[in-house]
C-alpha cells in the first residue's frame, strides 16, 4: 500500500553522505527535547576539532566598531536558553522522483534542543551597524569543496532577520556544553529557520552593504524548477508533522506490527512560519483531528496524540498539520533541482494483528 | 584509483537503515574518547524510551538466589569506569561484493566510550551459579521481527566469557548517564567483542544449562560461507586501523583535497583479539611503518601517526595494523553470508595540490 519513496537505486556517494549525516530515528518524537546523539545533523564538510582557548570570533564589515571575542567574552553577556525546533532543507529529498542526487534524507531529518547562548542582536548593537548594511554574514571554521569551489561553509542573513530577537550564538545544548558535532564552541542558531542557515563553527560575522554571492547562498539552497532557473532562496521551515511509528518494527523492512485494539498514535508537528495550529491522522485515507498539546517554546514542536481502533489488516497511516498562517502539508510532493522543503505528508505501512 | 567498495546500488531498505544507524564520520578519530552522538550506533528495533523508576533487572535461571534489582541497588555496588573500544559486526559490509543486504555500514562503525558501571561477575557470584551451566542469556526491552519471528533482542555469552572481569553492566557513558540510545537506563558491555554482544536496554540476565539458540546467536551473527553452512559465531573483534582522511572534503564526492607538503595523517587501531602492536601506512602501494601511542585501556584503540611528504598529484592512501596474537588485515575482503568482520585495509584518494 504504501510505496518507497524513490524506486530509483541509491548511489555510493549518497551512502557515503548517509552514513555521515545521522538522522533523528522516528521514535525519538517521544522526547520533547530529543537527547544528543539523537537530533539530526548535516555537516557539508568534515567536523573540526577546535580549541577553545585560541577561539575567536571576529565582528567585522559595515559596522562602526569591529569585535574580537574570546569564549569567556561571549559567555559574561545576556544568556538565554530557548528549546528550537530545528530541520535541514533536505529532509523528505528521498521522496522526491527523479531523486536529487545529495543528502538522501527520508523524513527524519529534524531534532528539538534547548540552546544556550546571547542574542545575535546585542552583539550587533555594540558593533554598531552602519547606515546602509543590508545583511550579515556568517563564516564557520568548517572548510570543503563544493560545486568545484574551494571554501569555508558560509551563509547570510537579510539584516532585518538577523536582528531579530530570537536570533542566538549558541554555546550549550541541553545543558550541556555544545557537542563537537553540533558546533563547538560556538554556533548561530535562527528559530524558524532550515537548518543551513545556523551556521555551526561560528568564527566571522560580517555585516556588509550588498547581498552575499557566496556559494551556499548563490548555488545552494534555492528553490529551482529547472537549472536555468534562478530560483528564490530556502528561508523558514515548512508546515510539517511526523507520527513515531506505532507498534514494532521487522529489522529489514522497518515494516510496523501491532496487535489489534485501540492504540494512541502520537507524534511531533512544526513550522518555521506561524504556529501549528492543527493536525490530522489519517487512516486508510480518511482524516481524524488529533489533540495538539503546548509547545515548550515559540519556535518548538507541539505533540500531539489521536486514539485508532486497530483492526486486524494491513493499514496506511498518514499525518499532516496545518499553520496559522494556512501552511498546510501536500500529499503528493512538489519537485525542485536541489529536493528542497519537501513537506508531503509521512505515510506508514502497518500490520494490525501481525507476528508481534 | 580507488574504487567504491560496492558498484551495485543501494535499496530502499539499506538506506532506511542507513538513516537510522549512525556511523562515527572519520574525523572523529581524532578523539580519543569518542564524543557522544558521534559514537556509531546499531538499533535492531527501536530506541525504547524507560522509566528509570520501574526499572528492574532480574537475573535468573540456573543460579542459587534469582536477583531483582532497581538502578539504585546496581550503583551502590564496585564501580568501574572503562575506556572500550567498539565496533559493529557489520563494520566494512558495503565493501563486499556482492554486498550483503543488511545495515550497509562503509568503515565507520565504531566509536570509544568511557563506560561506567559494575563488574558482571560480582552480581553472577551474588546469584551463584549453579553446577552445570553454561552459559548466560542477556535480554532488552527492544522488541521486534526478524527472520520472520517476533522477539525482544538477546544475545548470549558463554559462561566464562560473561565471568571475564572486564564484562560490566554499564550505567554512565563519558562522565553522563547513558543516553536513550546507548541503552538507558542499563546495558551489558563485553570489552573486545563486537557490540552485538553488548545488549541494551538489559532487562534480563539468565543463566543456562543449554546453550541459547534464539535468534541473535544461531541465525544471526555467524560466519557463513553459504546458506547451507551452519558457520561459526562472531565473537571477538578483528584488528583494524583507519586514518582520518586527510586535508579537506568534496561536499558530494567526499573526495579528499590537499597542499603539496608534508602532512602528518593520523588514525586509530585496535583489535579485540590481543593489543595492536605494529600501523603501517600505506601511500601509492609502498607500505611505511607508523607511529603508535599508548591505549587508554586494554580495551581501547591506539592512536598512530605518520609523516608523508605530498607531492602533487592523485594518490591511495591506505593503511593497516597488526596484533600480538599475529592478526593481520587482509589487502582483499573475505566475503560471508551475512558480511560479518570485513577488516580489509581502508583506502582514500587524495588529490594534491587541487581547489582546496
């Protein structure tokens, strides 16, 4: 009933980039705050090993009086903690046919953490922006090649976005000190944004006077119809809602099996764009409201639950949600070159009354 | 120059594995202790989520006195903390050809761990094993369907194995308490074997007159030349060196740049068999002896290093370690039914003097 996402074979080199770039295993939905090791992660290049005691960030561009911090410098500001959902602009590119050959994420490509660090803003207040800045960019220490260029990964933010208050540099997750792997000792962190817009291995945050031509702005990271097309860039998450799995798995198929009766289904729903505002199960294709519950935080998933009188039989079980804003999840996935922000509805396979 | 360990494509099934089962990315061998969340990871079922509170771990069968004990009364007992090295039994499968369908690990399925938890035998001697038997079973709370039949995941020990003073029940992993997908709240750990051994999640130790013939040990995990050979199990880890890939990756190819020069390339060894006591690195075919450091425990991989003067141009770096008891890692993979044990030589090409 339900198919593959792609009956397209995968390539070594998409092995190569699934085997780096771990993906949140549905299950972890159960957690409000998913534990490390659990939460996605998507690293362009290799993950460097920084010292934190020669680490500095540099402040610099259009800006009236350029920064230099250390760590310590950064850790004596304002400090927050805010719990973000966050997801890659890749995640459902699996789904899409034909597949765009990258990262082939299927659908688990998110993860919720409570961050810890100082507003992006405060730091440009005490830079002082100049008249005529219209955005910021960021450089990480991560170094790679990439569309045949030879670069430190780096992306831009529209002023207006970057000042915003949730914007953070982010020094902690979960209280914990940030993990290597997540951007060690310190990252941008955009709520509501993809994820390749909180730039890991922060090192440089240039505030210029015209927009970035930088590949990960330029090349990457645009919506595009076709490669003639320029496209419009990748900004704010989607409309999206994920079921953890009901029952249990085969090792193999990831076939789900349940015994017959009823069964609460729950899962997580998001969006970068306006708060989640409802969300649906669907059965077999018909459509019941679930119960949404508090999200930790403006910019964090909602659980939710629906009970399902499980029948003995094979059954397909969908979900989507819905934004106050009317973002609302497709069922059938709309293509782009680079397989961006595919939000199409998840659907499971089960097996009511099965060997488990 | 170097070819891709498989040329047949991946399917569906392999990818949803991929995506599930985290692979260490290779620069994370520069860490002695692997950080977590970068610690490879192998979930036959899912990631249970348990309430530490209603937790017990029984210990039954053929002893004198069956246990239950809460988390509680496990910490108040010895507690050791261990540096171990792991490695999935998996490791090197896609190297095969043909590749046997399963979790499609390349290299990286390993990670070290400072494991902290109490001594097996302590626990067996407060039960008191009973004349007669022969081997102890470990059972999780994962559950699902493999091989067609629905089972929790357990694996057994033979009798003196599970005696081995190095054998613990393991509750903090680097300094935290064991995250979710480690196995929290408590998992067994076999320092030496491959981590199917190590069970998760343990709920169940029970000692036997028998040997175990559930899925795990007589299905699953054996060495076999075809499906009509009953095989041999897989026990104890095979020697294996890998190096970090040097200089900087291709984003898609992961192909490896650098400037002309000399570069010290660096790796980690270890074998579950007897210490490693001879790397050597391989560049273009001519094998150079390397470097190696002390081990943080008898259980844990070796740091090496080695110098090599890049010139220009394309070249296969390779490298690969002995053991005291004389284990070697073949040039060619030895191919098996379920591709168990693959430690043929890794290779990487490197472009000198490229973009980056």
């Amino acid at each position: 009933m339900t198919e593959p996402p792609s009956t397209a074979a995968i390539s070594h080199e998409e092995l190569q980039l699934a085997a780096r770039n771990h993906a949140m295993p549905l299950e972890a939905l159960r957690w409000d705050v998913t534990p490390i090791g659990l939460h996605y992660l998507l690293t362009h290049y290799d993950v460097p090993m920084l010292d934190p005691s020669a680490f500095r960030l540099e402040v610099d561009g259009h800006v009236e009086r350029p920064l230099s911090l250390g760590i310590d410098d950064l850790r004596m500001r304002e400090t927050v903690t805010s719990t973000v959902t966050m997801e890659c602009a890749g995640n459902g590119r699996a789904g899409l046919a034909p597949r765009p050959v990258s990262q082939p994420w299927l659908l688990e490509a998110v993860g919720t953490g409570e961050w810890t660090g100082t507003p992006l803003r405060g730091l440009l207040a005490d830079a002082g922006i100049r008249d005529g800045a219209v955005e910021v960019v960021f450089e990480g220490a991560d170094r790679g090649v990439e569309g045949g260029e030879a670069q430190a990964y780096a992306r831009s933010l529209p002023l207006a976005d970057a000042l915003a208050p949730e914007v953070l540099l982010a020094w902690g997750l979960n209280g914990h000190v940030l993990p290597p792997q997540h951007g060690f000792p310190l990252r941008l962190l955009v709520p509501g944004w993809y994820g390749m817009t909180s730039v890991k291995w922060l090192t440089r945050i240039t505030v210029t006077t015209v927009p970035f031509t930088g590949y990960q702005n330029q090349e990457s990271y645009r919506i595009r119809r076709d490669e003639d097309d320029p496209g419009v860039p990748v900004t704010r998450i989607a409309p999206r809602a994920l079921m953890v799995p009901p029952g249990v798995p085969d090792f193999m198929t990831r076939r789900r099996f349940l015994p017959e009766g009823r069964v609460t289904v729950e899962g997580r729903a998001w969006s970068g764009r306006a708060p989640v505002v409802a969300v649906e199960l669907g059965v077999d294709g018909e459509w019941i409201p679930a119960r949404l519950e508090r999200a930790s935080g403006p910019f964090a998933w909602r659980r939710w639950t629906a009970e399902w009188d499980a029948a003995a039989g094979e059954h397909e079980l969908s979900c989507r949600c819905r934004d106050e804003a009317g973002g609302e999840q497709p069922l059938e996935a709309s293509w782009n070159v680079g397989g961006y922000a595919n939000n199409a509805v998840q659907r499971v396979a089960v097996t009511v009354g099965g060997p488990a």
